[in-house]
C-alpha cells in the first residue's frame, strides 16, 4: 500500500512507499543557516538516502534557497532551505517494456526539501517532485 502518489508532468503515476521526514535545521546548536551549513545538510541527506537505500538510484531536487534580507555574518550571508528534509522512495511500472509487469517496477530514491511536512498527492505535488525525469533516473527491479 502506498503512502501517497505523485502524478508526473510526463503523464507516469509514481507511488511513495517509504518516506522520512526531519527538521532542516533541527539540532543546529551554534550559527546560522549559510551555504557552507546547508551544503554540508544536502551533501549528508544524499549519503544517508544512498546508505538507506542502496538498491535504487538515489535523485536530489534540487532545492529552493532563500537570503533573508540581512547582514553577512562570519559564514557569509544567511541562506536558508525550506523547514522539511524528505527522503522518499518512489515506486512505478517497469520502465523497460520487455519486463514482465506483474513481476517487474521502477524505483527512485528523493531526497527533497519542503516547506511543510505534508506531501500532497496526484497533480497537486510539489512542481519540482512533478518534474522528476523518471525514465531517466529510476531503476527497474524484480519483485
């Protein structure tokens, strides 16, 4: 059973099997959010997605960076990433026709960052989840 599903802008339904969230931020004990932080954030995101699931292929949307209106503290100039670290696998048809359909799928590992903990389903997803390029990225497996 799927925890939600995801229609693409290439017309594929893609369905979220497994799906962890954690606070951006949570944790940070000392500074502020910088480039140097959060690219050490995304870098570590995509190691632990990569650990967790090494059977797929692992994908990161890139994310939106934000520069409150501030001055530049000792890291540079303050850049913050939405407020939710998501990884999720995402599961759909075999991409290669050749492959049985009843013993054969596609999956992809995301890793993604969202405002908010909620992940809408079908057309109303995330534009940047929409525009996954699944026949690009994404791995057939036999079940």
């Amino acid at each position: 059973m799927s925890l939600t599903y995801v229609i693409l802008t290439s017309g594929r339904s893609i369905e979220l099997s497994d799906l962890r969230l954690s606070s951006t931020y949570g944790g940070m004990l000392e500074g502020y959010p910088c480039k140097r932080v959060n690219d050490l954030k995304v870098n570590g995101l995509l190691r632990s997605a990569e650990r967790a699931f090494s059977t797929t292929p692992v994908h990161l949307v890139p994310p939106v960076r934000q520069y409150p209106d501030q001055e530049a503290g000792p890291f540079g100039p303050a850049e913050v990433l939405p407020a939710v670290a998501c990884l999720g696998v995402f599961q759909s048809t075999a991409l290669d026709p050749d492959h049985d359909p009843v013993l054969y799928r596609s999956a992809l590992t995301v890793v993604w960052f969202h405002p908010t903990p909620g992940v809408h389903s079908g057309e109303d997803a995330d534009p940047a989840l929409r525009d996954i390029p699944w026949e690009d990225l994404a791995g057939d497996f036999e079940l």
